[in-house]
C-alpha cells in the first residue's frame, strides 16, 4: 500500500515537471504598431482616410497606435509611442491603361507597405500593392465620382491577406533549459531554420541579438539551440525569423534625422 502511494506520488510530480517543462504558452506583452495610413488628396474622392485607417488597422491586427502626426513619422516617433513597428500605408490612384481589367467599372489604386522594426531600426518589408475596388453595379464606366467608398471594404481586405506582415511571426521565448529553449511560433518555421532573439521581454534593444537554432516543431511551440557561449535568452524575450522579407531595392528607412 504505501509503495503503491510512493508510485502514484512519483507519477503526478513527473507529470507536473513534464507540463512545467512544456508549457503551451505563456504570458507575453502584445506587440504595439504605430500606423501611419494616408490617403493623397487625388484619392481622396474615393476612399475617405477613415475607411483606409480601418482597413489598415485591422489588417495589421496588433494593438494599433494611429499616426496624427503631419509629417512623415520617424523611428523617434514609434519609440515616443511605445510601439514595437512602424508600419506606413498610403493609399493612392494608380494609372488606368486601356485594356486592363482595371479599366472598366473598377477604380485602380495602389499601397506601398513599409514595415519597420522601431526595436532594431531594420525595414523588414518594402512591398508595393495594386489595389482595385470592386465593379460599381450601377455606375456608367469611367463614372468613378459616383462609385461608394464602400466598394473597397471587400478588395482590400481579399488583396491584403496575399502580403502577410513579417511581425505576425514574431514570438516569444517561454522556456529556457541551455543549450535548449522554447518559443512560441507556431507555423512558417522548420528544422533548422534560424532565429534572431533581438529584444528583452520589456521590448528594450538587445546590445547584440542571439542566434537561435530550429531542432523541434511540434504543434503550438518549438524547440530551439543556442550556444552555450555568450548571452543566453530569457523567457518572454521578442524572437523573430532570419528569413523575414527582404526586399530587392529597400525604400529609405524613416530615422529621426529625416
């Protein structure tokens, strides 16, 4: 009887150990995104910026800081709000030529994303995007004045979700047991694979990021390596992909000299 006890006691504190060794998640601070969404004034006739603010921030789906500033925004302006990112959208008309799909009954627009870690100063996307809204149905061709803005609530939102933001896979580390550790992606990643742990749980700069190593993908977390020399990482500490989206001519990256 009391081995049968000592054998259940055993049981569940190894149970306990393996679930405090594999955690499914842990408590993390949500990421912030500065957004500056315009609209130029020739686009003003078909698309309000009210309407592209809440495209574009439902799109970005973080906790989303609207810029009000007048100027172009600066990496001293996402730091001054908290956020992690600077993500600028402008919305604008784009030439219409005879015989696109674009050129009856559809107004062609287009966005330039510009995505910025305001954490390590890097432009992690530079993505220019042709949008065009959906076709009036009750508007002679060529009448765009009389097309609703709400003809854009549909396409955008369908194009957008073609061109995922690179910040929708930065996870946290939630586990730490050198060489070994466990981070919370939970897709887009294989063995091996490289990681960059770039920041402190309290979203503050590493001096120098650490290299991480994919070894396991196992259903909502990963096992990573790092060397056993050097800084090791801490669990909530900001991970993100090695191969994040880079573009072929990056566009100025905004600095708070500009």
């Amino acid at each position: 009887m009391r081995l049968r006890a000592a054998f259940g006691a055993l049981a569940l504190g190894a149970g306990v150990a393996a679930l405090t060794a594999y955690p499914v998640f842990a408590r993390t601070t949500p990421l912030t995104v500065l957004v500056a969404a315009t609209v130029t004034d020739q686009a003003s006739a078909t698309m309000s910026p009210a309407l592209w603010n809440k495209l574009i921030a439902a799109y970005v789906g973080a906790n989303v800081v609207p810029y009000a500033g007048a100027t172009a925004p600066t990496l001293d302006d996402c730091r001054k709000a908290g956020a992690d990112y600077l993500v600028l959208a402008p919305f604008d008309l784009r030439p219409m030529l005879p015989g696109l799909p674009n050129a009856s009954g559809r107004v062609a627009a287009r966005t330039h994303l510009a995505v910025t870690n305001c954490i390590t100063g890097s432009l992690i996307v530079d993505q220019a995007v042709n949008l065009d809204s959906d076709p009036p149905s009750n508007a002679n061709e060529g009448d765009f004045e009389s097309v609703p803005e709400i003809s854009w609530a549909r396409s955008v939102p369908a194009t957008l979700a073609k061109v995922p933001l690179a910040f929708e896979r930065i996870a946290h580390v939630i586990r730490v047991t050198p060489p070994l550790a466990l981070v919370d992606i939970k897709r887009g990643v294989r063995p091996g694979d490289g990681l960059r742990d770039f920041a402190h749980a309290d979203h503050s700069r590493r001096a120098t990021p650490i290299t991480l190593t994919v070894t396991q993908v196992f259903d909502r977390y990963l096992e990573v390596m790092f060397s056993s020399s050097g800084d090791r990482p801490s669990v909530g500490d900001l991970v993100e992909p090695l191969t994040a989206q880079t573009p072929a001519a990056p566009s100025p990256v905004p600095s708070s000299s500009s």
